[in-house]
C-alpha cells in the first residue's frame, strides 16, 4: 500500500462557506465497497466528472469521495468569475495563437452553458448573474496590458467596452482605477452556493462521501484499492479530480505547483455607506496587473479584496493566512477611502493548481486512471468542462473539444527542490511588488 502523501487542510474562514444556505454532509465512507467508477475531488470537476459518468452509465454506481465537507475547498472559496474569453498571460496580446485561444473560448462558453442549465434545473440559489466583468488599471504598466488585450480581443472578435476614469467610478463607485475594459461574457456567482447546489443535485447513482481523505493506495488485478481512516474502497476505474493533490498519489511529480491566493470580504455596507460609495450594485473586477487585486461587490453589499500569493508546497492551508489581512486592508483602503470603518468579516486563503508552461493534464494518468487536473486558476469554467469531457471521452465519445485536450502538450516540468521553493517565492514575491499600487 503506498501512503498519500499530503491530505487537504482549508483554514476555516472562507465568506463564501458560511454566508452560502448550509447544508448537511453527506456521511463520510466506512467499511469497504467495491464500484466501476470512483472519483476522488467534489470540487467543480470532480462534481462535474461524476454528474456525466452517472448519464453515460446509469446503471452504475459512481463513488464521489471529498476528503472535506463539499465547498471547503477551493471550488467554494474562489472569487466567482465564471469567465468566457482565454486569457493567455504568455502571449503578448493575451490572445496568443488564434486557433488555440478559439478552441479555450469553445470550451469556456461549453462550461458557462453547463452551469446556467443546472443552475435552472435545480433552482441553485447561488447569486448567478450574467453580468461581465471589468479589468481595471491604475498604472501605465496596467494600461498597457489592458492596450495589448484589447488588440487580442479584436483579433478573436470579442465584444468589449473601454472606460476611461469617470466612467470606471460611475460602475464601480471607486475612483482608483484610471482605464478599464468591460467585457460582457463573465458569469459572477457566489462559489460556494454553486458547489453545494451541485452536490445536493448529483444524479441518484451518484454516492458522495464527504469528510473522507483517501490516504493509501494500490493497484491489483486492474484495480485501484483506495484506503482511509475508515475502511476502503475498490475502484474498477479511478478519476482523479483533486487539484494539486494528484501528486500525493504519485501523479504529474514535479510538475504542479499548489500556489494560494487570499481574500477578504467586509461586512454589508449600510445603506449610508453604499450611497457614499455610488457605482452599479453587482460587480467583479479582475486586474490588470496579475499580481494586482480582484473585487466583487455582492448582492449583499459586501466588498471583497483578493490578492497576494504563497507557495504551498504540500497543498494544505498555512500560517499566512493569519497576517494577510491587513495587506487586504491596505488594498482596502486605497481603492475605497470614503469608506473607513468597514471592517472585514472573513479572510481566507485557498489553492490554485498551477503549471509553469500554464497546461493543463486531461486523459489517462495509467491503465485504469484518468485525471482532469490543473485548471490554473480558473478552475469555474475549466473544471466544470474537463470533468464533463472527461467522462464524454471515457464513455467513447470524440469531437473537437476532447480531441484538442488530448492533444495539449499537458504540465511541463518543475526545477527540483529547494531550486524550485526559491524560484517560485521570489517570483511571487517580485510579481507582487512590481504590482505596485495595483496590488
Ligand atoms: C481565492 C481564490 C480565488 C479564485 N478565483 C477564481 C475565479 O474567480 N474564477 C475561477 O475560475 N477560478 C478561480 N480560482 C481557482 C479555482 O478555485 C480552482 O481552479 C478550482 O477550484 C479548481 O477546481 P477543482 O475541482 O479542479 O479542484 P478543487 O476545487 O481544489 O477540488 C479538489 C477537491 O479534491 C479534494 N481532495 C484532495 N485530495 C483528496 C484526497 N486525498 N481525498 C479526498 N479528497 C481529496 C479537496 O478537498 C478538494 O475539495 C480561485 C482560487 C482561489 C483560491
């Protein structure tokens, strides 16, 4: 029996968890079961894999197993851009090759589509709302990207909109941002509703355990024999659905980087405050700078700040968390100086599954294993396409779509340790400081 090596440990102050309706968990797995399909991850993509293995198989039982309660993860503490257009962050316009960034909008809008038509079909109360978003700049450096993207934009033939200053503070309330560019195909929602919603929707072959961290694994007869605290479970056919975790099962090794970014949300501003404030009420900015700051206004007038990054080799929680919220604070402040005495509510921090080379891992891993793995940070739309696509591709479907994940050149590669700790911190600490103001 070889040993996972690293199990997920999400701090406890995610926003999103608790202000979304709560739920009750599904029982975690005890004893031991033997079934044709298991998946390991109920985030967006392991919920997604499930959902679709369960239509092409309906007479089998699909095991779901989350080492967490379903919203605890990452899935449920991201900033809830659900976004359509690629945005290559190798290529100078952003765009970069024409035929590949068409094929990564094909597969956005196919996620989008997903998500509104389960949203609809399972009255999921999770604030979704069609409502663009914009990317602000208060730097020339900012500017600049935002200059180049939009010739990407028209190369792909993209809708967007430029506003300049006192347009950016009519929207947004905040005066800080000097250019900005609204593009109108971004879902906002509140994350953590959504991936509740798809947990207590899941088709009835589905089996979810919830609070049931896999922790050993092996391979007999065809195989896969998964162990935990509780008993075990015998897996005919094994998804891999669980971010940067993949490589505490041996997987992709050396090749994913489990990098956190952290957010706070303030409490709802009152109405004094949101009138001070001004701007539209429903809003999400993603920066310019990507080392700069996201912000969400929400249905329930609170303000979210998302910003700063560490490395975590192990994927689990850490002690940065404890000090970034006075970082928060101070991005706070600057963008929102009439509103002083609001505090935050939550901060929390969250993993990202990144690759140097910014691929992604879909298809076999071994005989009998599969993964869709490493969304890069924009798991709302990626996760929810690949793990259906994956279960479409595993049933012995072929189209475009699948073809072209299969032929992506996947995670390239990491420097060995401690190179690799030391490279990656610097280039974040760096990326954050050259963010300057925008951070
Ligand atoms: C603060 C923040 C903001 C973000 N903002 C956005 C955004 O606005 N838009 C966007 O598209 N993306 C955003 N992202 C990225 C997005 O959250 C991820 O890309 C997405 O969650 C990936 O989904 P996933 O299902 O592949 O993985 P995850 O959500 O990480 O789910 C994997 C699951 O596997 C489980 N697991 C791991 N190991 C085991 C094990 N041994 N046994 C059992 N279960 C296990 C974990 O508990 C976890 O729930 C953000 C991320 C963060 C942290």
């Amino acid at each position: 029996m070889q040993h996972v090596r690293s199990t997920p440990a999400d701090d406890r102050g995610c926003g999103w968890f608790h202000l979304s309706p709560p739920r009750q968990a599904r029982p975690a797995h005890a004893g031991s079961k033997d079934a044709p399909w298991v998946v390991i991850g109920a985030g967006l993509t392991g919920l997604s894999a499930a959902r679709r293995l369960a239509q092409h198989f309906p007479s089998d039982e699909i095991v779901l197993v989350e080492a967490q309660e379903v919203g605890f993860g990452a899935s449920g503490r991201n900033s809830g851009f659900a976004i359509d257009l690629p945005h290559d962050i190798g290529a100078a316009d952003y765009i970069g090759d024409p035929a590949t960034a068409r094929m990564n909008l094909k597969l956005n809008l196919a996620a989008q589509d997903i998500i509104r038509k389960l949203v609809v079909e399972h009255d999921i109360a999770c604030d979704l709302r069609p409502v663009g978003k914009y990317q602000g700049a208060a730097e020339p450096r900012g500017i600049a990207v935002l200059d180049a993207y939009r010739r990407g934009l028209d190369k792909l033939g993209q809708d967007y909109q430029v506003l300049d200053e006192d347009a950016m503070r009519a929207h947004l309330g905040t005066g800080f941002y000097s250019k900005g560019l609204f593009t109108p195909g971004t879902m906002l929602l509140q994350p953590a509703a959504l991936v509740k919603g798809l947990a207590d929707s899941l088709p009835s072959n589905v089996t979810l355990y919830e609070n049931t961290p896999i922790t050993g694994f092996d391979y007999a007869n065809d195989k896969t024999i998964l162990t935990h605290q509780g008993g075990r479970i015998t897996a005919g056919r094994l998804l891999l659905t669980n971010n940067a975790f993949a490589s505490s099962f041996g997987f992709l090794k050396g090749k994913l980087l489990p990098v956190f970014t952290y957010a706070s949300m303030s409490r709802p501003l009152t109405a004094e405050e949101q009138a001070r404030l001004g701007g539209r009420d429903f809003w999400g900015l993603i920066p310019a700078d990507p080392f700069g700051s996201t912000l969400r206004r929400t249905s329930d007038n609170r303000l979210l700040v998302r910003n700063s990054f560490s490395f975590n080799p192990n994927g689990r929680s850490s002690s940065f968390v404890r000090g970034v919220g006075a970082y928060h604070r101070a991005s706070f402040a600057r963008r929102f100086p009439m509103l002083p005495g609001v505090e935050f509510d939550f901060t929390w921090g969250g993993a990202m599954c990144l690759s140097r080379n910014h691929a992604a891992h879909f298809g076999q891993l071994r005989p009998g294993v599969y993964g869709a793995l490493c969304c890069n940070g924009l798991g709302i739309t990626r996760g929810t396409i690949t793990g259906a696509l994956l279960a479409d591709w595993l049933a012995g479907e072929r189209n475009e779509l699948i073809d072209f994940l299969m032929s992506a050149p996947g995670p390239c590669a990491n420097p060995p340790q401690p190179l690799l700790s030391l490279g990656v911190n610097l280039n974040l600490r760096w990326g954050q400081r050259r963010a300057g103001k925008e951070s």
